[in-house]
C-alpha cells in the first residue's frame, strides 16, 4: 500500500487505532502513519496537540477533515469511500438502522460500560488505581450485554448485518480481541463469529500497521 500526505493516520498501538487501520486496509486506501502511541511525551507535542487537543489517539485527517473518534472515523471512510463491490456501510434505510443499532451497542454498552472500566483499573491501576468492584461489575456487565447479543447475530450470513462485511464488525472484532486479553466471558457463537472475521486479509495487515515500531 501506497502512502499519501493528504490522508494521515495518527496513532498505532491500541484497540481503537486498529480499527482505522482496518477500515482504510478494507477501502484500500492510501495513507501516511504517525505512530503516535498513548501516553508518551509524542502526544505533548505541538504537532499532535494541533489535531487532538484532547490528547487522544486515533485521528484522522484526510484534506480538510479532523476527525476523532474510532467509530466515527470507521463510519466516515465507509460512507466516503465505499464503492459498489466494496461497501462499509448498507445503502438501505432498514440496514443503515441496523448498522448504527449496532454501533450503539458496542460503543457504549460493550465498549464504554465494560471493556475501558477493565482498561482503567486493570490494564492501568497505576494511573487510575486499582477498583475491584468496579472491575467485577463491569466483568458481568459485558457478559450479560455480549450473552443478551446472541440472538441478533445474523442467521443469514457470517457477519453482523448478514452477508455484508460492515464497519461494525470491524469495531465488534476489536472489542472480542480485547475481551480475550482480559479473559472476558464470550459466547461460543461470538467467538466463532470473531475466527471468521479475524480471517479476512485486511485484518492482518491492519494488526501489522498498528504495532509500534
């Protein structure tokens, strides 16, 4: 792939970064890296502070655009740059309704409630302390919001919304990866559904592009 001083990537290293890596490798898109990483002097810098004041990874410019937020950027490469024989996103009203039901879901019930409470207090006690209440809650809270999903997971095809690949099974994958590292309680039909997806060519080359160097 191809780089370009018009689209830039910043950040590498995290679960959030992966997913923008994968949705560009998807869309085939060319783009620059700036392997900024969370919680380094890097993110202090004049040049990272222009585009993330708040001091998040991963950014997106691509012209003009500014644009923070993993499943927003997902989202605006799949509506951008999606073609006819490679969409991100559903072009019906009814399947777009679905998409963003699911972008919910993920984003605050799976990802949000649950998965960076663990984040916080387990990955990183020294700098949010340690909160084993919090981190129990929020254990139970995935596995009842994970278990509760089982029933809406398409009988009709290997992927969230059916037979369509989607911008939501690349944020859906990223959060079972991660369930995985802190030994989160998934149902076997979400983890044969994370074997299919894992599959796919561009998630081994986002996985790549995302490692720090």
């Amino acid at each position: 792939m191809g780089v370009t001083n018009t689209r830039v990537l910043w950040g590498v290293g995290t679960a959030r970064t992966v997913r923008v890596h994968w949705a560009l490798a998807e869309l085939g898109l060319q783009y620059r890296t700036v392997p900024t990483q969370a919680r380094t002097p890097a993110m202090q810098e004049e040049a990272f502070q222009r585009v993330s004041p708040q001091g998040k990874i991963p950014v997106l410019e691509d012209g003009a655009l500014v644009l923070s937020e993993s499943p927003a950027i997902v989202t605006y490469l799949a509506e951008r740059y999606s073609s006819a024989d490679n969409r991100l996103i559903p072009e019906s009203v009814l399947d777009r309704a679905r998409y963003f039901e699911w972008l919910s879901f993920i984003s605050m019930e799976l990802d949000a409630t649950s998965i960076y409470v663990l984040r916080r207090h387990v990955g990183l006690p020294q700098i949010y302390g340690d909160a084993p209440n919090a981190s129990a809650v929020a254990r139970d809270y995935f596995a009842r919001m994970i278990g509760s999903a089982v029933t809406r997971l398409s009988k009709e095809g290997p992927y969230l919304l059916g037979q369509q690949f989607s911008g939501v099974d690349i944020l859906m994958t990223s959060c079972l990866d991660i369930a995985e590292r802190y030994d989160l309680t998934v149902p076997e039909p979400f983890k044969h559904y994370r074997e299919r997806v894992a599959q796919r060519p561009a998630y081994a080359a986002a996985i790549a592009a995302n490692k720090p160097q």
